[in-house]
C-alpha cells in the first residue's frame, strides 16, 4: 500500500508539479481512501521526502559489502556507484530534479528534503562505506567524506545536468560504466599502510 501511495504521489507530482500532489489527489490518483494516504505520510511535504527517500531504499543493500584488498574495494565501489547512477539518473528522478528548479510552493522547504533525504543520504552512505575500508586497512584514503562528495560529483552531476537539460537521454538508456571507471582511476585509491607487508 506504502509503494502504491509513493507510486501514485510522484506520477502526479511529475505529471502536474507539486502543486496537485495533494493528499485528496494522491488517494484518488492511488484508489485509496484518503486515510490510508495519511498512515503514510502525515503532509505534503513528508510524502515528498518519502519518494525520495525510497530511491536511496534501495541503494542501502550495495553499502553492506566490505572488501578484503584494494581490488575488491574498487569493484565493490564500482557496483555502489552503477547503482546509484542507474537509479537517481532515471526519467523520472530526473523530473523530481526539474521540479527543484522551477518555482514551486515551499521551494526551499522542497529542496531541504530533497537534500536530505536523496543527495545526503547517498553521500553519508558512501563516506561510512569509504571510512569502514579505510579502518580496515584496505584502502588508503585522508577525508572519506570529502571523498564520497568528490566521487558522487564526478559520476552523478554532470550526466544530470546533461538529462535535465534534454541533450542526454535518462539511465537505463547508456552505460554509465566507463564514467565511473574513469572517475575511480582520477581518485587513485590506494592500498592503506597498515595492510601492507613490512619492506614494502
């Protein structure tokens, strides 16, 4: 039911802005009773910052895997990141984005949940990801959180920017492989110290 009022709320949201993603439309648009809309969420706003949220749901399970050697850690991060990008780089977070940028009611209320619960929730996400290899000596890195922010930037900003702007097609149409490879070969991670033989 939760997945079914989300599902109804951001069609509407994209279809008509969030102007008409009221609670009275978002149960008739799900074909529920407008309580139900209310057990999800109590606001407009709070069903916003649940659709967003929902998206970063789903990337939480690619966080849970620790690597051994620095090898590993690349793939892992590699799959985080495709995960990440085939997911906030779709239509229809794309048109979630383009709803930031126009003028709508409460827009900086608006995009504080869209931060907190879409941009830096990823960007936690993976900073606690790098910092645990970091703390298990598999990789070597000064400031995982400005790391994560640099990485996120470079695989995530510009394919968006492109997107919303109409001159790239949204995910799932392209392989956003070759941009994260790329992306981890500039961020040169290193093996950490303490995993090192001695001599070496």
């Amino acid at each position: 039911m939760r997945e079914k009022v989300l599902e109804a709320a951001s069609q509407l949201a994209l279809a008509n802005g969030y102007s008409s993603m009221t609670m009275e439309a978002v149960a008739q648009h799900a074909g529920v009773a407008k309580k139900t809309v209310y057990r999800v969420a109590a606001n407009r706003q709070q069903l916003m910052g649940l659709i967003v949220s929902n998206w970063t749901d789903t990337v939480v399970p690619a966080f849970r895997v620790d690597a051994s050697d620095l090898e590993g850690a690349r793939l892992i991060l590699e799959d985080i990141l495709v995960t990440i990008g085939e997911r906030v780089l779709t239509a229809e977070a794309v048109g979630l984005f383009r709803l930031l940028v126009e003028d709508v009611p409460a827009r900086e209320e608006f995009l504080a949940i869209y931060d907190r619960n879409g941009i830096e929730r990823s960007r936690n996400l993976l900073a606690d990801w790098l910092s645990r290899q970091r703390t298990g000596g598999v990789i070597d890195l000064v400031d995982p959180a400005m790391a994560a922010d640099l990485i996120l930037s470079m695989v995530v900003a510009e394919p968006l920017r492109r997107i919303a702007i109409g001159i790239a097609p949204p995910q799932p149409n392209w392989d956003i492989r070759p941009r994260i490879r790329a992306a981890l070969d500039l961020l040169r991670l290193e093996e950490a110290e303490q995993s090192r033989a001695p001599g070496q």
